[in-house]
C-alpha cells in the first residue's frame, strides 16, 4: 500500500450544486463519474469520484481494496472540507462507501447502497477464484459478460480501465484476506455500521436477506423487481426521487 503524501493518488472529481447535506457519489467496479450523468439532485451539493484506477485518476500499482479506496475518499472530502456526507455507492462503490463509513464514521452522515457487491451467497462465492483467474489472463474485455447488456456507455467506461485494476479491486472485493464480498464476512463488516442506510435491490432474495442485517434506525431496503444491475440507470428519475424522499424524512 502507498504510504507516503506524495504516493496517495489525487482523485478526479466533480463537485457541483449546492445545499445540504452534500452528496457523495461513487461509481461501480470499471466505471468513472459519469454513470451519474443522468440522476439529478436538485437542491443538494453532489461530489462524483473517479476511485484510484478509473476514470481520469491515476491508477498506482496497489491499493485496490474497499478500505484502501475508501481512504481516498476520507482524503478528498478532508482536503475539501467536507462532511458529514451522504454517501452514495453502486456496487463496487457500495461496498468502498460502507468501508468509508466503517473506517471513517465521522465523515458520514447517512448511507445509500444501489445494488450492492457485498452479501454474494455461497454458490456465487464458488465463482470468485475462476473469474479472478480469467480477468487476469483476460483484462477489460474477460471482465465484460457478454449475456449480460449493459447501459450505453458502461461497456466503453470498462474497456477503458486498465485490466490489471480491475483485477485488483476484483480481488479486493472477495479473495484478498480482508474482504467482506461473501456473506459470512458481509454479515460481520455490516454490524460495524452506525449510520442509516438506504439499500436498493434489484432481486428479492438478496433484498430479503438485506433487511434481515442490523441497521440503524432510518433504515429501509427497497427492491425494484424487473430491474437489472444498473437500476439507477434505467430509472435516474425515480433514483433521484426514491434518495431525496429519505434524506428528507
């Protein structure tokens, strides 16, 4: 891991909008800041990332995992003066805001996870080593499932993040020692949480087993059925409407 100032990378952002509280939104596994193109927030602060690796940020040679990610993040909001904020996560980023407010719970007011990479049962869990093998021989293009469609402009963001990170946050997510992917370990990281969470599921199953996680109170899962991954993608509007409401009560 980089330990030293000058090796931390300084994360591509945007920060637009204003009003409180501020948002926080962090992109999915290969993606960058751009996938929020399409949700608005009317009447809030946003900050959109690219993590380490992505995007326009700089990609070091390690660092890959939720926690190391997370700390960028705790970096960034520290360098612009920001927080408490509302954290924002779709898959990947799901699990990196948790670990931001786990690791750095002053920084965060309150937690939403769309579609999380966390909580995978043990039958998905038999497939984490095969596919870490093949996104290592493979890179971008092993990573793309091509039975599963993905929004305009997902696949580019993936061809374009360099496959040795993708990788790396893969394994960062559910085989490094460390990694809360897999339910087991999901179960135990979630009970470390202090702040309310708003969890959209786009399947009932992991939806059902969501809700039956500690939270703290102000918390709800909501499951959208018909939807794919990218549920704030096929329905930016009604995202935007479903995170606003929340905050507001």
């Amino acid at each position: 891991m980089p330990d030293t100032e000058r090796d931390l990378p300084a994360l591509h952002h945007r920060d637009t909008g204003a009003g409180e509280p501020t948002l926080l939104l962090v992109h999915g596994w290969g993606g960058d800041l751009r996938v929020w193109d399409p949700i608005r927030f009317p009447g809030h602060r946003t900050v959109a990332v690219d993590l380490r690796g992505h995007g326009r940020s700089p990609a070091p040679p390690d660092g890959y995992r939720p926690p190391d990610l997370a700390g960028d993040l705790a970096r960034l909001l520290t360098r612009l003066g920001i927080g408490p904020v509302v954290a924002v996560g779709h898959s990947m980023g799901a699990q990196v805001v948790t670990a931001l407010a786990v690791e750095h719970p002053a920084l965060v007011s309150a937690l939403v996870v769309i579609d999380p990479a966390y909580g995978a049962d043990d039958e998905e869990a038999v497939s984490f080593h095969d596919r870490l093998a093949r996104i290592r021989a493979g890179g971008a293009r092993a990573a793309l499932d091509p039975a599963v469609p993905l929004p305009p402009g997902v696949p580019e963001q993936m061809l374009a993040t360099p496959g040795p990170v993708l990788a790396a946050c893969y394994a960062g997510l559910y085989t490094d020692p460390g990694a809360f992917g897999h339910r087991p370990a999901t179960e135990a990281y979630l009970r470390r949480r202090t702040q309310p969470v708003l969890c959209l599921r786009a399947l009932a199953e992991p939806a059902r087993w969501e809700a039956a996680q500690p939270a703290p109170p102000g918390s709800r899962v909501v499951v959208w059925p018909g939807t794919g991954h990218f549920l704030h993608l096929e329905h930016p509007d009604r995202t935007s409407r479903l995170i606003t409401d929340w905050l507001h009560r």
